[in-house]
C-alpha cells in the first residue's frame, strides 16, 4: 500500500476505509498476483530447430526477465510447428481455447502467419513474429499481427544492389524453397536486378530435397555470377554449395535469413560457403551495447547462439510489456493487450534499434545486413544502411567476427 493511498483513505473516514483500500490498491496487487499466459510458436523440433530452439530460448530469457522484474508471474506455452503452416493452424486452435493466453510470440514463417491470421484475428489475439518478413502479411488488413523484423520488399532491393554494385553481378540464378517466404523474396530480389537490366534464371525446390546435382547442371549451363539461395532450411543451401564445388561452378553464393546458421550452412558444408553472403533481418547482439547483459545471461544458461534470438526477445519483451501496462487497468485481457501492442513506442531495445510499429504493424526504421562467411564465421560487411541503422551497423562490426567465430 502506497503512502498516498492512506492519505487518501485517512480523508475519506472510515466507512470507506476498505473500499478505498483495495481500489487503491488494486492495479499494483493484481499485476504482481495474476498469472498470465503467453504462446510462442516456432519450429523447435524437425530441419528447422536449430532456429526454433534459439528463439524459444531467448523467450524464456525475456520472459525470466520481466517476471524477475515486474513482479508479475507469465506463464510460457510452447507450440511445435516445424515451420509446416498444417501444423501451426493446429496450434493456434490450442491456443485460442485457452482464455488464459493473451497474446502470442510468433509463427516463426510467412506461410504459418498466413495460415494462422483468420484464426488469431478475429478473436483480438496479437502476435508478434520474430523472423516472418513476406511483404503481404501486413498488407491484408489483419490488425492483431505485428512484426519486429523488416520485410522482403526492403531485404529484396537490399540485396539486389548489393549484388550488382559490390559483387558486380552480370547474370544472377535464383532458387526458392517454394515456400511463401522463400518465393516472396526471390521475387523481390529478381524485379530489383530485372530494373537493374541484370538477367536472371529462376528454379525452384522443395523443403524435402537432399539431392540438387540436378539443379545444379542446370545452373552450370546459365554461367552466372552470383546464385540467391533464401532458404528456410540452411542445410539444403550448404549441399547446393558442396555439389556447386563437386560441379566446378564457380559462382558467388548469396544466402538469406533462414541461411543464417553457422551449424548448418557452414559447418556442414565443409568449406563451401567460404565466401558465401548471407542477408539478415537483425544485427548480431553481441556487438549490441545494450544488449550486454542478455548476451551474457543467454551465454551461462543455453551457450553460443546465432542471430535469431535477438529478435524473439524483443518480440516477448514488446508482448511482455504490452500485458503490463493493460494490468494497470485490472486483469489483461485479449482486447486490451492487443491495444498496448499497437501502442508499443520503446526508444532502444535488444536490437539496438527503437521499437515502434506503423498502422500495419511493421516496425519503423529496420534494415537489413549482409554477412559474408570468412574463415568458417560470420562477418558483418559494410552496406549503405539509413542513418538509423548506421550507428548499429558500425558498433556490430565491431564485435562480430569474434562472437561470430565461437557459434
């Protein structure tokens, strides 16, 4: 009980003694003393894991935190997907029967957003994803999905002119996964270098392929400079490598997002991402001033970690937060909580970056970087980036070949 609010009670007399008391008392007590619940929705078991597994964990890191802190006790529900969208649409039927869970972390993919948002929607329920970046998912005029990662549409012309100004592109042969995410950006990175008049081939494969000795005969006969792999499952990008050198192709290969795996896309593949670029949504946090502290908690609980953690934190933090102002009025709720998110306007977070989402639920100001793989590590190389993202950009540089050296 505060000292204002006896002061108020003292005033009031007697008779409203108690009911001033709890009144004032209330917002303060009820946020320390209900249990919430909380989802997220991720790949955590299957080819995608190694990612999954790495947001999930920076979840129960963010979620650790803030109980530690607020004083509040949220609870964490885990939902398997394996980035298979059947899946997710069954998991989000879990969750929304469960009144409890108020908001979610994820889908980690653009096909699983796709197939969760008419569940989610409808019910006021918001999710935040840490790692879906298709353009339209923003587009279609679901309220409850937020994001804090940037989209194709900015990562596809980022690489692109990366492609043809630094890399000196002539002839570029782009591969999708077939999945919403994967084709998506393909997309965009194909109109940007077609309006760069930077011809192009396209093919495709499926999330179920092991063997591309195919695929690549066919890329050997196209002769191009550079080969744009954005894959969710970084071990088909590493065997397209191995079987690129096998083949003799000399060609630079360019990665995105989902590649971002030091197990799977250079580990596995032996040495022949050496050289390999890869675009990702988020800096490396250990290069991250203020993100010291989490870096080091992370480090002492799970170990190394790659960048997929830094963006599900800030997405269970931005959630988190949002739950915590709601409770300031009485016990959260769907609807209120779903409010707060909109609302989110944080001036720094993990990322290095202000965390603030426009009327479609994008963040504002996000850019992409691009990593090159030099002696077995991810290394951060310099881009034109925004003013916003160059002070990030700068202080990453600085610490990522080390941190990225021991994932």
């Amino acid at each position: 009980m505060s000292k204002h609010s006896v002061s108020v009670i003292v005033k009031l007399g007697s008779i409203t003694l108690v009911t001033v008391m709890l009144l004032a008392g209330y917002s303060h007590q009820a946020a320390a003393a209900t249990t919430v619940k909380i989802a997220i929705m991720g790949p955590f078991t299957g080819n995608a894991a190694s990612v999954g597994q790495e947001q999930l964990n920076f979840a129960k890191l963010a979620v650790a935190d803030f109980n530690k802190a607020s004083g509040m006790s949220v609870q964490l529900i885990e939902v398997d997907t394996q980035l298979d969208a059947a899946k997710a649409v069954t998991g989000a039927q879990s969750i929304v029967s469960n009144n409890d869970v108020v908001g979610v972390v994820g889908p980690a993919g653009s096909q699983e957003v796709e197939a969760v948002s008419p569940i989610f929607a409808p019910l006021n329920i918001a999710f935040i994803s840490p790692s879906a970046t298709r353009p339209s998912l923003t587009e279609k005029g679901v309220k409850t999905f937020f994001r804090v990662v940037p989209r194709d549409d900015v990562q596809g012309p980022t690489d692109a002119m990366y492609m043809a100004n630094i890399l000196k592109a002539k002839n570029v042969y782009v591969i999708d996964d077939q999945t919403s995410y994967s084709s998506g950006l393909a997309d965009e990175v194909e109109k940007t270098l077609k309006g760069l008049n930077i011809p192009t081939e396209r093919d495709s494969i499926t999330q179920k392929d092991s063997d591309f000795s195919a695929l690549v005969t066919r890329m050997k006969g196209a002769t191009p400079d550079v080969v744009f792999v954005p894959f969710q499952l970084a071990n088909q990008a590493a065997q397209i490598a191995k079987q690129m050198a096998e083949q003799n192709v000399k060609a630079t290969l360019f990665g995105a997002d989902g590649d971002f795996s030091p197990d799977d896309f250079i580990k596995s593949a032996a040495g022949a991402t050496e050289g390999a670029f890869v675009s990702f949504f988020a800096p490396d946090i250990h290069g991250v001033a203020g993100a010291k502290d989490v870096v080091a908690a992370y480090e002492k609980q799970y170990g190394t970690f790659g960048s997929f953690g830094g963006p599900s934190y800030a997405a269970t933090t931005v959630l988190l937060e949002a739950i915590q102002r709601a409770a300031k009025a009485g016990a959260p709720t769907r609807a209120s909580v779903l409010a707060e998110v909109a609302k989110t306007d944080d001036a720094s977070s993990i990322l290095g970056i202000p965390v603030k989402f426009d009327a479609k639920g994008d963040i504002v100001g996000a850019s992409f970087f691009i990593f090159q793989v030099q002696k077995g590590a991810f290394v951060l190389v310099p881009t034109p980036a925004s003013p916003t993202a160059s002070a990030t950009m700068s202080a990453t540089m600085a610490a990522t070949p080390a941190a990225t050296a021991a994932n």
